[in-house]
C-alpha cells in the first residue's frame, strides 16, 4: 500500500509534468518543395527560420519525396511553392501556396500549419510592401483582418496549463479508487474479524470501514494539493477565482471516489472485481469530461455517461474557480452534485452492510500438465478462459473499450459552440460577417452584444464558449489599410475548441463577399490540405492511438495477473519450454486481440487501415511478441493477482501521453521519452499510424520495425531470466 500511496502519485506527477514541462510545441520539423525560387521563397524561408514554432529541417526536390519524408514521421507540414507564386503578391491567378500537414496527428499537425501559414502571409506583406512592386502597391489601402485568439488564464497555449489540470486529479482519484478497495477487500477477507464486526450492527462497521478509508483519503488530497501549490506558486499560474472553493471542490471529489470504491466493494465483495469496475469508470472520467472535445454534439449515451462521471462536475468547477473566475453562485450546482456521489453511494453501502458475506476467490489451480511447449501453452489458454478476472481483462474488456469509448467522440469536431459576439463597428460588413458566423458548422452566435464585459462575465460563467469581438472602424480599417481586428476570446481551458474557433472564424471571413472585396487578392492565395485525416475528425484522430494502448494494457494486465497468480499459488519454478509455452500462449491472445481491433472495430469504426495487410501482420506479430514479454516481466516481480491492476491500472494514461499522440516526444525531456519506450506502444503508436493512416511503405517502416523487433528480444530474454534462470539458480 506504501508503493501506490507515495512511489506511484510520485511516479505519476513527476512523468506528467515533465512531459508538458515546455508548454508548446516548438521546432516541428517542417519541408519546403520550391518550384518557384523566387524572392517569395526566399521570403518564406527565412520567416520559417524566424519562427519559433517550426524548423526548416528538409528542402525534398519535389511533392512525393516530401509526402515520403510525411508518412516516415521525419515531417508533419511542408509547403509547396509553385511555378510563378510570386506573382500573387500583384496579381490574382492559380499559382496558390499549398500547405500540406499532418491531420492524424491532429495537434501537432495544427501547431505546424499554423507556424507556415503565418510564415507565408508575412512574406506576402513583406513583399507586398516593398518598394520594388512599386508605389501604387506600397500600403495603399486593403489589410488582412488580423484574428488574435485571446485565451483566458492561458495566454501561451500551454499544454501543460491545458493537460496537466485534467490528468493529474483522474490519475490521482484511480490510486485512491485501488487503494480504498484493496484496504476495505482486506478487512471483508479476514472473515473472523468481519463477521464480529457484522455481529455489532451496520453502523459499527460503516464506522470501522470508513475509518480505513480516511488515511488515503487525506493522503491522496495532500497530493492533489501538492500539486495545485506547484502549478500556483511554481509555475505561476494564478487562481482566478476562488480559491476555498478548489480546495473544497479538490476534497469533496477525493471524498466522493472513497465512497464509489466503497460501494463497488460492497456489491462485489471481491477484490479484483471491484478494482476491474473501478479502473473502468475512473479512468472514462477523462474520455468523457468534456475537456476535449465538448459533449454538446454527442449522442444520448455519451450525454449520459459525462454528466454520470462526478469527474466532469468537479473539471467544470476547476475551470469555473482556476481559469475563469466565476461566480460563485455558478459552481454551487456542481457542487451540489458532487455531494450526491458522496450521499447514495454511502447509503447504498450502508444498506449492503452486513447483508453478505465475503465470497473467497477460488483457488487457481493448472487443470492440464504443466510441462512441455505444447502442454504449457494449452494450460495458459486454459487458465486464461477458466479464471474469471483474467479472462474478463484480456478479452471481454477488449470487447467492451471497442464499443464504449468511441461514442465520447461520435461528434467528430465541435459543432454549434454558443457564442457571444461584441459587435464595435455597427456596420453592413460587421453585420454579414455575424451571419456568416452563424453559418458555420461549429458557432452558434447565441448573443450579439455591444458590452465586452457583459460578455465576458457570460464567458467566466460558462454560458458561452467564447466572445467574438469586432473591433471598432473594421470596415474603414479594411478600406485604409489599417489594424482590422477581431478577436476571439475563451477558456484556456479548452485547447481543442480554440483551434476549432479560430478555423471557423477564418473561414467565415473568407466566406464574407465584401471582406474579400476589400482585402487584398494576394491573401487569399493559401490552400491548407490535411493529410491522412481530411475532416479533421476529433475520434479519427485519437481513437486509433488510444486503441492501441488498450490492446497493450488489457495484455499487459491480463499475463502480469497470470504469471503474479502462479507464484501466488507456488508455481514458480519453470522450465524453457514451459516459459515458451506460457509466451506462446500469451502471445496468441494478443494477436487475436489485435486482429479483432484492426480487423473489426476499425472496419466498424470506420477508421483509416488502408496498409498493407503482410506489413500490418507483421507488425502485430511483433507488437503481440513484446507486449508478451513485457507482461511476463512485469508479472515475474509481482506476489498476488491483485497487484497488476492495484499498480498500474494508472500508468495508462501516462503512458498514451508519452507516445507524443497529444504533444511531440521531440519536445519532452530525453529522460522521459527513453524511459518510456521500454513500452512497445512507445514504438508502435507511430508505426500503426505510419501504416494504416498515411500508408507507409517497407521502407519508411523499417525503423519502427527493427526498434521493436529489439525490444521484443530484450523484453523477451529479461523474462526469461526473471522467470527460468534466476530461479533455477535460487532452487
């Protein structure tokens, strides 16, 4: 209990702080084709090497060596500079700027179309501004607008400010949600103990079962607290509202996991039963937050489940009191049903206390021989199907993630977000850009002001999701060539819903006829191509990555609960070929697993797998292989069958992040990205992507199969002598 009260919340706030430690993604690798070399090119190289965003690493001689260096993953954008582009800057004509990037990896690939397209448009001014084009072009009239994004509480965009508030309290609440279960299964396992306490009535045992539980209670919510005085006081990130109201919001969701870890528990009254049901709610509270992707456009199901999640309640706290600063009296709801998660499971508990007698586990025993390759792999299929727990974590929880976390994202993109819009100019042109706004697949303009406070009081209230201002003498400032602003102001914490504001707000300019009158022709002469996820699409994006985490984890648990329940029951001393038979056996589970994920639920899901099938087959093959191995390892330093689940059931997520899926490994500290690729899916994440998304070849492939083809053997000979050598030399 030490180990997951104090080694693992260090394990895991040390890895997610240091993995955002740098805030935003900076020098994305980036490639130029230039069939132009003109002083547009030029131009835009050295604003690329101006840019702090990006890098200018490669300069391909043409568009198929620079998709190559895409699907190889040594790139995320690059531009493409055409024949007589430079003849924009004066005239109006086909030769456009084409900026391709990366939309797989939806944040990164944004993060590098940003950084160029500003490149290109500060070259277009520059150029257009320069003596040389001569005086009738020189800043006579007609300016870009200019949309500054204005995030609240997070003006750099920091994924750190972003990420780090939502993973660290759903980290911290599944260690609290383990340890809770473990200390009250214990007290129900000792039956003497249990049924003299049953024997003094409900409320003495509620008494003495709450009681365990305060310890980590208090324990789990210091370390939520560490954590907030680190981001305030050593980050510097302000509270902007209350902060009495956190810290109460911080103890009522550590209060109210103990009481959903007691109730499972108690309906249970097994363990591992209680610790599988817990890992899946708890760890969804992320998924279904609303954090990300907002629920507004999601189906029935997904409403449902985020407003069931006491997560969500207490994330639209934090971002009430810590990024917006709202009012009080806007919080008192959430806090309202906070209080509930803590009352009816409390009471449901103190229903069932007394009611049932704990139900031991069985005894696992082998029903096969234990000896030779073919015997040995026959008995760990066996054992796997007969043992509930094992069975349900390597198959029927794979089943059941194919189907429940995929409707979180159903919407795909933010659709219809209210939005308030402060209109400063009053004008025709003002007045056709509000309703090309409300045109737009993600804004729906709920109120259009002439109070900027007004609406950024209904913004720090969450009543909007952002406020749209249009600055005073837009239209005039258009004409003249002068500042034409429009700013969109929101919530720092919502990331994926500013990028998706700042493109609809884009596109709703150049949709406006009399914007494009008025602005110069050369503007206009940027075409964005996402690659390999056109539509942008949020479950598109993310689902294949997290897929591929599931597969690992569900392995992962279910060999490391398998071989910690032999040596639980003395079968420790093996041989080479009964470990080889146990690997196989392990092995073919993870294979069929990932047949069924690549196989059924992306056809079902609808999810890119346009790879080539030999290349996807070995790729499994070796992925399956490491993860086998991995989990024999892990299962080799492990007492009882409890523990996979007890330790690492919080690693996932940590995990997911350090495979650079939300932010660049290239951009993580280099201790944290070589610890973490002693996990296959370090490795794999980008070689299925690679493969399935941007179709990838033998040779851009190669790397990612020699790395994991190393750390399969690796992963495979430490197993080995955990499980064979090392023993064999003890007895």
């Amino acid at each position: 209990m030490k180990i997951l009260l104090f080694i693992v919340p260090v394990f895991l706030l040390t890895f997610v702080c240091a993995m955002f430690s740098s805030g935003v993604p900076e020098k994305i690798p980036v490639a130029l084709v230039d069939y132009d070399h003109s002083s547009l090119s030029r131009e835009i190289i050295r604003n690329i090497d101006a840019s702090k965003s990006i890098e200018l690493t490669e300069i391909p001689e043409n568009v198929a060596l620079a998709q190559r260096l895409m699907k190889s993953m040594k790139i995320y954008a690059f531009i493409e500079i055409p024949r007589g582009a430079s003849g924009s800057t004066i005239r109006q004509d086909d030769n456009k700027v084409i900026i391709r990037y990366n939309g797989q990896f939806r944040s990164t690939g944004n993060a590098a179309f940003i950084g160029l397209q500003a490149a290109v448009n500060d070259a277009y001014s520059s150029l257009n501004n320069r003596k040389s084009l001569g005086a009738e072009h020189k800043g006579t009239g007609s300016s870009v607008p200019n949309i500054q994004v204005v995030s609240i509480s997070n003006p750099q965009n920091s994924y750190e400010r972003f990420l780090t508030p939502i993973a660290v309290p759903v980290l911290l609440s599944i260690v609290l949600s383990s340890a809770v279960i473990c200390a009250i299964g214990r007290f129900f396992e000792d039956g003497k103990l249990c049924a003299g306490r049953i024997k003094k009535g409900r409320i003495y045992l509620s008494i003495q079962v709450i009681s365990r539980c305060l310890p980590y209670i208090t324990i789990i919510f210091l370390w939520n607290l560490i954590f907030n005085v680190w981001q305030t006081v050593g980050r510097g990130w302000p509270i902007s509202g209350n902060s009495w109201l956190l810290i109460l919001a911080i103890f009522m969701l550590c209060l109210l996991t103990a009481s959903i870890a007691i109730m499972f528990i108690s309906i249970t009254r097994n363990v591992l039963t209680a610790l599988s049901i817990s890992t899946v709610y708890t760890s969804a509270a992320l998924t279904y937050s609303d954090g990300t992707l907002s629920i507004l456009n999601a189906n029935g199901w997904a409403k449902f489940w985020s407003n069931f999640q006491p997560f969500t309640h207490y994330y639209r706290i934090q971002l009430e009191q810590v990024n917006l600063g709202s009012d009080i009296t806007t919080s008192l709801y959430q806090f309202g049903i906070l209080s509930l998660y803590i009352i009816i499971p409390l009471t449901v508990s103190f229903i069932l206390a007394g009611k049932r007698k704990y139900k031991q586990p069985a005894t696992f025993q082998e029903n096969v021989k234990f000896d030779g390759i073919t015997q040995s792999f026959i008995s760990t299929l066996t054992s796997i199907k007969k043992s509930q727990p094992i069975f349900s974590t390597a198959i029927m929880s794979l089943i059941l993630y194919s189907i429940f976390y995929p409707s979180a994202y159903k919407a795909q993109i933010n659709l219809k977000l209210p939005v308030a819009v402060v209109d400063f100019d009053q004008s025709s042109l003002s007045r056709n850009l509000i309703d090309n706004l409300q045109t737009t697949r993600e804004i729906d303009v709920t109120r259009v002001d002439s109070s900027l406070s007004d609406a950024l009081n209904s913004l720090r209230n969450r009543k909007v999701s952002a406020v749209i201002t249009i600055d005073n003498d837009f239209k005039n400032n258009l004409i003249r060539g002068g500042d034409a602003g429009i700013d969109v102001h929101l919530s720092g914490g919502y990331m994926a819903v500013a990028a998706d504001l700042r493109a609809a707000v884009t596109n709703a300019i150049s949709s406006t006829t009399d914007v494009n009158r008025l602005t110069p022709e050369a503007a206009n002469n940027i075409i964005s191509l996402p690659l390999y996820n056109p539509t942008l699409g949020y479950e598109s994006f993310i689902m294949p990555l997290v897929f591929i985490i599931i597969l690992q984890q569900t392995l992962i648990f279910a060999g490391s609960m398998l071989i910690a329940l032999r040596n639980s029951v003395g079968l420790t001393n093996i041989n080479l070929s009964q470990f080889t038979g146990t690997f196989l056996g392990l092995f073919i589970v993870g294979f069929f697993g990932a047949i069924f994920v690549f196989g059924w639920v992306y056809y079902l899901q609808g999810y890119p797998n346009e790879g080539n099938m030999f290349l996807q087959l070995w790729l499994i093959v070796l992925f399956s292989a490491a993860v086998s191995s991995m989990a024999m390892l892990i299962g080799s330093f492990l007492d009882n069958i409890n523990r996979p689940m007890q330790i690492l059931s919080a690693t996932s997520m940590v995990i997911f992040y350090a495979s650079g899926a939300s932010f660049p490994t290239f951009n993580m500290p280099g201790w944290v990205v070589k610890t973490m690729e002693i996990f296959p899916s370090s490795t794999m994440i980008s070689g299925f992507t690679m493969l399935n998304s941007q179709g990838a070849g033998i040779y851009e492939l190669m790397p990612v199969i020699i790395k994991i083809s190393l750390l399969a053997i690796i992963l495979f000979l430490l197993a080995m002598y955990r499980l064979v050598w090392r023993k064999s030399k003890a007895a």
